[in-house]
C-alpha cells in the first residue's frame, strides 16, 4: 500500500495528557486508500483515545493528525464526520426504538440537502430528498443483508445483526476512512468469520481504508495488511501480520512476561 502517494490518514507524533497521566505518546502511524488496517494491544495500551482523537471527541495535546493531506486540528466531532472519519463502537449505540431504515437514514444527514423550513412544510425539495435517502438506505441494507428487516425496531435485531446495521450507519456518512471498534466483540466463530468477509465487502465496494480496533486475533492477523501494536500509550511495532506474530516484545507485552 505504500505506493500510494496520498495517505487517508496520517498521524505524526500525536500524544495526549489527561492531568500527569500521559495516554499515548508520540505515535506515529500512516494508512493509505483501500488498506485494512489494525490497532492492537493489552487493555488499558490506548487504543480507544487513539479513536477518541481521530474523531476528535479528545483533542490531542500535542501531534498532528491529517486526513487525506488536510490537517485536522481545527475540527470538532461533526465537523470530522463530515471530513470523512466515521466509527462504530465496542458497545452497540443503535437508536434502539427507531427503525433499521431510519438509523441509517440518520447516517446520511451529511448529504441532505433541504432547510429546516423545507422540511417543516414538506416542499417538493424536501420530498425528493426524503425519497433519494429511502433508496440510498435500502441499498446499504441491502449490502448487509438487512432490506428485509428495513421496518423492524433495531433493537429487536439479532446481536450479529446490529453489528451490521451500525456499520452501515457509519458508511452511510460517506467517509474516506472507518473507525471499526471491535467489531468481532460478542461474536460467536461463524460470526466473526462472515464479519471478516464482511469488511473485505466494505473495502472493495466503497473504496475507503479501514481502522479497526480488535482482540481476535485470528480475525487481526486474517484480515489486516499492517498493523500497529500500542502498550502503555507507546509504540511498541509495526509491520505486516506476520511481523507482528513473530515479535517477542509484542508477544511479551500479551502473556505478561
């Protein structure tokens, strides 16, 4: 992948204090168009403020993050949605009352095109909107296998199920890069390994680079072409997945020795 010239992300000495407590420290780490990437690591390495900072929900203390070339220092969380960063989370956050339709339609907020008073008094603009955003969601239920279920309440979805939906929330905001926070959690063998062939879909028909956070690593070492291991907030390798199953400090930092 690093043929490519443009990196979607690319993150330079970025590190982050909360009071004396440092949470990561000086990483640096690039991912290029149509890579699987994986962020790994024990509990408590940094992972997830390493999420937290590229959605910009923490602001680094220090370092810079660019995405697609562009800095994004300035940007708050929306404003790095619209950027083109989206995320899924560890624990499952569907509008659980709302329909599997409507929670994807609420990913495709960034592309609407009508006003508040449009919408109020249903205009023609609103209408053809409304209906652009019906197809477009079906297409992404579509894709995962949930057109059927379009009525149902998401949370009456089977667990595997909601997984899916919340993901195709995510690719509805059109991001160049997707945040994926284990997404295998919970999952049963079977399940992992369609979700595995599930993110190759993602990658292959949206075009897009994927980050994810994951401690199955029979689906990290299956699935990603590098990977960065975190521990204590610091770098500790990069490489392709066979480097990294070969790392002794990286096997050390995992059994504790």
């Amino acid at each position: 992948m690093s043929e490519q010239k443009t990196p979607v992300l690319e993150i330079r000495e970025l590190g982050i204090d909360f009071g004396g407590l440092t949470a990561v420290n000086d990483l640096n780490m690039t991912v290029y168009p149509g890579e699987i990437y994986g962020l790994i690591g024990p509990n408590g390495a940094g992972k997830t403020t390493v999420f937290n900072m590229l959605t910009k929900v923490y602001q680094p203390t220090r370092g810079t993050i660019k995405l697609d070339g562009q800095d994004m220092a300035k940007l708050n969380p929306v404003e790095a949605n619209k950027a083109g960063v989206a995320r899924t989370f560890q624990n499952i956050r569907l509008f659980s009352n709302m329909t599997v339709l409507d929670n994807v339609k609420i990913g495709l907020h960034n592309s609407v095109n009508y006003g508040v008073m449009t919408a109020i008094l249903r205009l023609p603009k609103y209408r053809a909107e409304e209906k652009k955003a019906d197809e477009e969601a079906m297409e992404l239920l579509k894709l995962f296998g949930l057109d059927d279920k379009a009525d149902m309440n998401a949370g009456n979805l089977p667990y595997g199920a909601q997984r899916r939906l919340e993901i195709g929330r995510a690719l509805a905001t059109h991001p160049k890069l997707l945040l994926l926070d284990e997404p295998a959690a919970g999952m049963n063998p079977q399940e992992t390994q369609e979700l595995m062939d599930m993110i190759r879909t993602v990658r292959d028909h949206f075009k897009i680079a994927i980050l994810l956070i994951e401690h199955d690593m029979k689906l990290v070492m299956g699935i990603c072409d590098r990977i960065t291991v975190l521990n204590y907030g610091m770098l500790l390798a990069q490489g392709i997945p066979s480097e990294i199953q070969s790392n002794q400090e990286v096997i050390k930092a995992y059994i504790g020795e």
